[in-house]
C-alpha cells in the first residue's frame, strides 16, 4: 500500500489550505480528497475520518499512482506532542513542511474561524482567558489560541526526530509576498519538476465576520451527498465554496491595543528563541502599532 511521502504539518491558519490548492495543480502530487485526517495527532478533530489502524490510514492513498507522490496536510500535527516520532514510525523518509504565521495575528485568524465555524461562543478577550480551562478540560486543540502559537518547541520536535535535510520552515509572509516562489521551493524539495505554471492568485479559507449567519451555517452544513460531491469534482466543489465564502466574509473587527499588547509579552520569549533558530528576523510579529506605543509611553 502507498505510504505517504511528504507531510505538511502546519501551522492551523497560516495559508495551508492555500498552499495544499497550489499543490495539487501538480499532476505528480496526490492528496486524498479528505486533506487533513490528523491520523498521527493528539488531537481528535470534528471533520477527520476515523481510522482504527495504518491500514485504514493507507486506504487514503489507494488511488494514488506510481508515479505521483503523496501527501498528507494535517494542521494539528505541529501542535502534536507525539505526531513526529508516530509519523517517522511509518515513513522513516518523509520530507516534513510548515508554515508559521505570526502567532497574535494567527491566534486572531483562529477565533474567527471558529467564530465562523459556530463552535467558539466567547469574546476573543473571554476565549483567552478561557483557554487554561479549557485545556485542562480537554477540549480540541482549536480552542488553545495561546499554546498552539508556541512555535519554537514544536519546531524543534520535528527538527530532532526527522534532521534539519528532511524538514522545510516557512513563514507565511514568505507565501503571502511569492506564493510561486514558495511552491517552485517546496516541488524542488520533493524531487518534483518545477516547470510546471501554477495558480496562486486564489486565497482559501478566510476568517472574518459572517454578512450572513445563514449563508455562513448553509456552507458548513453537512448534508447528503456533499461528501459525494467532493469526491466527484474535489477542486471545482472547493473553489466555489471558497468563492461563496469570500463574497460572505468581510474583515474582523481590530484587536483591541491592550489585548495584541498582552499577546506580545505572552509571545516574546518564544517568537525571540524561535529567531535564532530560524536564524531569521522575526522582531515584526513582536511590533505594536503606533497608537498602542503612544498609549504605552505616556
């Protein structure tokens, strides 16, 4: 049975499911229509199929053809404890990418989409307060805005278990500013040809304030025959939800000055420790805006 080959394992809200669209346009790539079963995760999410063993997992792939390489794009597997080594157990010689976002807009982006996911009742102020709580509760991983955005040890899990050759880190301005240029990377990466001209110009996903709640609950219903559909015409039934969603989304509200300076400290220590690592600038994703310094100083 085919084994997956490569694995892009994060992070949740960072232009991934941009990037899988991307991807896919390449006919040596293959993504099972299911593009996130979180089978190696720590994590149970609400839309992953449940797979008992390997085998089940495996079955993903079947249609996957000798001359293409699989994928598996799972958000919660850089946020999973146990994820690398239960990934590496499997596929000793998986190539392993992420994109990392900055983690106060991406803690942001996280709550609005489960805002638009109906799943999240709390003010973003009221959900990170929460979040210890809910933690220790149990509750799923879209929940820990704060702890998921610890990027550098996540990082560095995937960095002992699988070695630096195996794994590609990027940042999401990286996709934002040349997402072409970021996908020529990461098929050269895999061995793949980049000649090939793909599509980026569409963003997939977005988070935001509903126009309409309706429009919002009909595009995340579950209904018969919408899992069908997927399967038949994955790519056209994904660009016009994506379309339909675009229309019914407008921006979110700003984050409130004190609340992006609170995330700043919670974050520093981390995002500084995850630089030089990186051995990358990152001191942007710790910048507040000029309103919110003028209100500091004075």
């Amino acid at each position: 049975m085919k084994i997956p080959d490569f694995f892009i394992v994060g992070a949740a809200k960072a232009g991934t499911t941009s990037l899988f669209d991307y991807l896919t346009q390449h006919p040596a790539i293959f993504v099972p229509h299911m593009k996130e079963p979180h089978y190696f995760s720590d994590f149970e999410h609400r839309y992953a199929p449940k797979l008992a063993n390997d085998e089940e997992y495996l079955r993903l792939f079947a249609a996957c053809r000798d001359d293409q390489l699989a994928g598996d794009l799972s958000t919660s597997y850089l946020y999973s404890v146990n994820a690398p080594r239960r990934i590496r157990q499997l596929q000793p010689n998986a190539r392993i990418m992420m994109v990392l976002r900055n983690p106060i807009e991406r803690a942001y982006s996280f709550y609005w989409y489960n805002r638009n996911q109906f799943v999240e009742p709390l003010g973003f102020e009221e959900a990170l307060e929460a979040e210890p709580e809910r933690i220790a509760a149990g509750e799923n991983f879209r929940f820990h805005y704060v702890e998921s955005g610890r990027y550098c040890p996540q990082v560095e899990r995937y960095l002992e278990v699988f070695g630096e050759e195996a794994v590609r880190i990027y940042l999401f301005e990286d996709l934002v500013r040349d997402a072409t240029g970021l996908c020529r990377d990461i098929l050269a990466f895999l061995g793949l040809s980049t000649d090939l001209e793909l599509v980026t110009r569409d963003v997939f996903n977005r988070s935001g304030e509903f126009r309409s709640n309706a429009l919002g609950h009909l595009l995340n219903a579950r209904f018969p025959g919408k899992e069908l559909i997927r399967r038949l015409a994955p790519g056209k039934a994904r660009r016009l939800r994506a379309n339909l969603m675009k229309l019914n989304i407008r921006r979110p509200p700003p984050m409130r000055p004190e609340t992006r300076e609170m995330l700043v400290e919670r974050f520093r220590d981390d995002v500084e420790r995850l630089s030089v690592l990186l051995q990358r600038d990152l001191s942007s994703w710790l910048a507040l805006p000029q309103v919110a310094v003028a209100r500091a100083e004075a």
